[in-house]
C-alpha cells in the first residue's frame, strides 16, 4: 500500500514542538518525513566545525514516534563561507553574469573544489547516520537544475567542456568535420581554443550548443553519481533517490537515474498549469485543479525513469508561492491529487510541507498546517487520502498497454534550432499523452532504449536523432508505431541526413522530407476535420496518405505498422490516428467527457473528475465500488474492482 509522508523542517521550529508535530504526523496517517536538504549552515556552521546535536536530537524524536527518515544531502545550499571561501563556484549565467549567494542552488556543477566540499559533508552524514536505524532513505541534493542552473558558463565549466570534447573526438578535426565550423570560418586548432556557446554576436553553432547541452547533463550525472556512492559506501540497503521537477528537460533523468533506486518528483499541478504553455481558456476552467494529464504524465514520465519505482516527494497541498497567480486548490483536489498517484503506482506521496514558513522565500506556501500550527485544508484532506488507501489496500503494478517514447536530447535539439518559435518538444509529447488518455488508455513514458515486450502500441513524438538498429527494432515489434514530425531529420553530429529527412526511417517508412514550415499563429492548414498549425513538412513518396489536407497535401503515412506523422496536429488529428492505431493493436478505447480521467491498476479502475461539474458514469462498466460513487462530484474519486 502507497505511504504517505511531508517534509518538515526542525530547524525552523522550536526544539519543544518536535515531538508534538511528530506525533500529529503519526496520527494523520503519515509515516515517512524528510528533513536536511536545505540546513548545511546548521550542520556546518563554521569550515569543519559540525553541530551535530540537534540533528541527532531531530532523528531520535522522529524515528521514536515512528516515522522513517529521508535524509537529504544539503548540498543544494552552500553555506555563505564556502562561497566566500571558493567564490569562482558560483555558475554563470548566459550573459555572463554571476548567480550569487543570497537564494539556493548557487553553485557550478563543474567546479571541482565545490565537489569536493560536497563529498565531504555527504560522507559526513553517512559516517554519522548511515546507520541509524530511523534513517530508510536518501535523497541527494534537491531539484537539481531548479531555477535555470543546470547549464553554467564559468571557466570551470569551459575547461571541463574541454576535456568532455577530448574525449569524444579523436581530434580537433574531426569536431570541424561533425560541427561543420566550415561554415561562418569557425573552424578551430585546438580544443583549448573552444569556448562554451554563449555571448556570440547572433546565435551560435547548433552542433556546439547541443554537445554543450550532452555536456552539462553529463555534469549533472557525474556530480550525482559522486554522492550516490558515498551513500551506498556508508548506508547500504537504503534508496537513494532524487526529488525532479515538472515539464523540465535540462539533463537527462533518465541517465541520472540509473544511479538511483527511486525517481521522485514535485508534484505542482497548480503551478504548472500556471506557468506553461497551456490557454487562457485551460488556466481559468483548471484554475483551482490543474490540468487533467499534468499530475498523470509526470507520474508516468518518472515510473519510467528508474525501473517502475516512483514516489511523490512534494505534493501541492495548498496555494504555492512561485507561480505567477497562486490560487487554492478546489476542495478536495489534494485528495484527489493523492489517489491519482496511487493508481499510477507510487511508492510514497510526501506532502510539502508539514508547516507553512512565516518567514523566508516561501512565506506564501501552503503547509499542512498554518504557520499558527492549526490544520490546513491540505492536512483534512490527507487524513482522509489515509482513509482511503487502507480502504483500496495494495493495487499492484499498472498494466502495459501503450508506449510513449520520451527523449531528453530531443529537447535540446529543437532548443538549440527550433526553426520555429513555438515548437517545443514538451508540448508536443504532451499534446500526445493528453490525447491517448482521453481515449481511456493508460500509458507508459518510457526512454527510447527502453524494453517494449508486452505492450501493444508505441508513440515517439519526435525522435530527431534515428539510428538503423532502433528503426529496425520498431520495425519488427509487429505493432503499430508512430513517428511524430521532425523524426529521422538530423544526425547525431546535428547535421541533415544524407538522402534528406526522415533519415534511417526512410528504410521502414519510404517518404521523404523535402521542405519544411515553420506557420506563425493564425496560419493553418486545413484537412476534413481538422487543422494543421505550427509546423508543417513537405512529403515526396509514391505512398498513399491516410489522413491528408484539403488540397490534397498529405499529412499522415503508413508502411505496414509504422506511420509517419508530417506535422503538428491538433486533438482532433491525434484522435483519429490514435483510433486506427488501437484498433490494429486491439486495444479498447472510450471517448472520455473533457474532465473525466481512468487508470487502472492490477487490481482495480480509478476515474477522476477534474471539471467542475458532477460527471455520471452511466456509459463506463463500474464494477464492485471500494471508494465514492458512480455520480462523481468535483474532485471525486471513484476506485471500483
């Protein structure tokens, strides 16, 4: 059964209050907490100098009420004397200014003297913790990348990109030949003449912008990899694990991951659906809910990030602080937002925080409790999510039904030339995911080199970068696929492939890319049913278009199972497509009301109304109910067997 947990904060409270709020946590129904992320000026207030005492005080508090403990690395806030004492670990932003102490997350992932300190104090903790029995958890640092940090240009940064570039090139050629520094006179002598791709006169090489981007993910990998060990050294048989973000595509998680045994993320929905891409029309009917495939396709994203284990380690439990409107979740969002998380398969959903702050940053941010200590609506609502859980008991793992192939790098492709001003990558996996889901099917977010036994239906988005061995493994799943726009359009020296667009995929998919459009807003090409708007790919082939436009222009084509989609499409577009696909698959699917979403379990079927208004089940097979009702209000939850 999926635990819950918050995350609490004792060096901001009194020492008296300890056990009283630990004991409240216990009788809410939480059993997990984690502490430490942020406190390294209390563990170290002085160079070398530890304060102990209080968190061994902490620990035996929480571990005697019972609670296990997630102790995070506090190395995502360097204390002020370490700055002053190693000032140039300070990152540099992309106009070359310094992103100085006086927040969080100051620092440079490359600066070697920075990674030093920080294994430093993580084989601290481990010495003196790892241990202790009350400890069953790690997290490393926190939020890496929160902030816009991940790609730093300091001349720590410059060197190691360097070095990274020595590594893989044989020589300085050979980069030339795969950056095509023909082009403009950018050719260099050395790698010492390289320097990171920022501060140009007009944008730089893409090639240089996207190794600079591989660079800085693997920056992210090696810096996490370093704490990883020590952990594992001086607390076997804990998880380690680390707390990502929403719609973030800095580094790749999937990599970090491999180092983990949990992917945890921060689950805003509120926040999210505020600060990204979404309509006027969206943030005002999902004002006090989130979007209805926000909280679900970060759960799916992280499911396949290490192996299927995944929790929630902050859960919105009230208004936030950092968005730029912040309103209250709709009565009973919280619980809803909880469940959700069960059903998608989560270990644990840790709410954030077990207080709200009166002082710092984060004053206006919900807690479970008040800064006055008294309940919040988050906190009814998570005792009555406790209820539930114990009701539903263990749900087992999801079943596999369709794909959806997920690829950081292509992220950073399509940043570095997006051809397009609004062409992003995340918008369009979502656009996908949102579409499968409002058919009524589950799916799975999985890296591209992911295993796909089992399943019956594979998405890829956009895959700009195709080898022939991933093209002929799709090939020979027997299923149908589908390639999004853009796929097969560069090779992995981000250069046109020879023979044009689609690349490889013209070995499976006989088409070819000619042209391609970039329609500003208000431009649209219209098909019967639908319309085509932001991008748009001109297509040679003696193949016959299944879905096409009013002028004849085809848009999707098929070659036995895999199809090629030349375009972005519009819900409408993906419905149709998706419909074709499952129904060669034999998969069943039901056209869902706007605001209603299912999920189902090995061992049973959630629907979750997201709308405002009360949504009959009539039309669904519900079978014996464990929790609500078939007449499902506003942020109401139905689980049936």
């Amino acid at each position: 059964m999926m635990r819950l947990g918050c995350c609490y904060y004792p060096e901001h409270w009194p020492e008296d209050i300890w056990a009283e709020d630990a004991r409240r946590m216990v009788e809410m129904g939480l059993t997990r907490v984690r502490i430490g992320e942020f406190a390294w000026s209390r563990i170290e207030p002085q160079p070398w100098r530890y304060d102990w005492a209080w968190l061994d005080r902490a620990i035996e508090t929480l571990h005697g009420a019972g609670l296990g403990i997630i102790l995070g690395t506090p190395t995502a806030t360097p204390p002020k004397w370490l700055v002053d004492k190693m000032p140039d670990m300070l990152a540099i932003d992309a106009q070359g200014r310094e992103r100085c102490f006086g927040s969080r997350r100051h620092y440079c992932f490359s600066h070697p003297g920075y990674r030093g300190e920080c294994s430093r104090i993580v084989a601290a903790l481990a010495e003196r913790y790892g241990d202790h029995p009350g400890i069953v958890a790690w997290q490393t640092d926190n939020e890496y990348g929160c902030h816009d940090t991940i790609v730093s240009y300091s001349n720590s940064a410059a060197q190691g990109f360097r070095r990274w570039l020595e590594r893989r090139y044989p020589d300085v050629t050979a980069l030339n030949i795969a950056w095509g520094n023909v082009f403009w006179s950018q050719e260099y002598r050395s790698f010492a003449e390289i320097d990171p791709p920022h501060l140009t006169v007009t944008e730089p090489n893409p090639a240089h912008v996207l190794d600079y981007r591989r660079f800085a993910s693997d920056e992210v990998v090696s810096f996490n990899r370093a704490q990883v060990d020590i952990i594992r050294a001086g607390s076997p048989g804990r998880d380690v694990v680390h707390n990502y973000m929403g719609f973030f595509t800095e580094f790749d998680h999937h990599a970090v991951s491999r180092d983990l045994d949990v992917a945890t993320w921060d689950s805003y929905p509120i926040g999210f659906l505020e600060q990204f891409w979404f309509s006027r029309e969206e943030k005002l009917r999902y004002a006090r809910q989130g979007h209805p495939d926000i909280a679900a396709f970060h759960h799916d994203l992280y499911r396949g990030c290490a192996k299927g284990r995944w929790w929630v380690m902050e859960q919105q439990p009230g208004p936030v602080n950092w968005a730029a409107h912040n309103p209250a979740p709709l009565p009973g969002m919280v619980r809803l937002w909880t469940l959700e998380a069960a059903a998608h398969g989560a270990e644990l959903v840790s709410y954030f925080r077990w207080r709200q702050a009166p002082f710092g940053q984060e004053m206006h941010h919900a807690g479970l409790l008040r800064p006055d200590s008294v309940g919040d609506a988050g906190a009814h609502e998570a005792r009555a999510a406790a209820s539930d859980l114990t009701v539903i008991g263990g749900l087992g793992r999801p079943p596999k039904s369709v794909a959806l192939l997920f690829s950081y790098e292509a992220a950073w492709l399509f940043e570095a030339q997006p051809q397009g001003r609004s062409f992003r990558y995340m918008e369009l996996v979502f656009a996908m995911y949102s579409a499968l889901r409002r058919l009524g099917l589950d799916v799975d977010i999985l890296p591209v080199d992911a295993p796909l036994d089992g399943y019956k239906m594979v998405v890829a988005p956009s895959l700009p970068i195709l080898e022939p061995d991933f093209v002929a493994r799709l090939a020979a799943l027997g299923m149908p696929v589908l390639f999004g726009p853009r796929s097969g359009s560069r090779t992995e020296d981000f250069q046109i492939p020879e023979g044009l667009p689609p690349g490889n995929l013209r070995a499976a998919i006989p088409v070819t890319i000619p042209r391609v459009e970039s329609l500003r807003e208000g431009l649209i090409e219209r098909g019967d049913g639908f319309e085509i708007a932001r991008w748009f790919e001109h297509v040679e082939t003696a193949l016959v278009p299944e879905e096409r436009l009013l002028d004849g222009r085809g848009v999707v084509y098929a070659s036995d199972m895999l199809r090629y989609l030349a375009a972005w499409p519009d819900a409408a577009l993906l419905a149709r497509v998706f419909r074709r696909m499952t129904k060669e698959a034999g998969l069943e699917t039901i056209d869902l009301p706007d605001d209603l979403r299912l999920r189902r379990t090995a061992r049973a079927t959630f629907a979750f109304n997201y709308g405002l208004d009360t949504i009959d089940l009539a039309d669904i097979a519900v079978g014996e109910v464990l929790i609500g009702e078939r007449h499902l209000p506003p942020a109401g939850v139905v689980a049936w067997r």
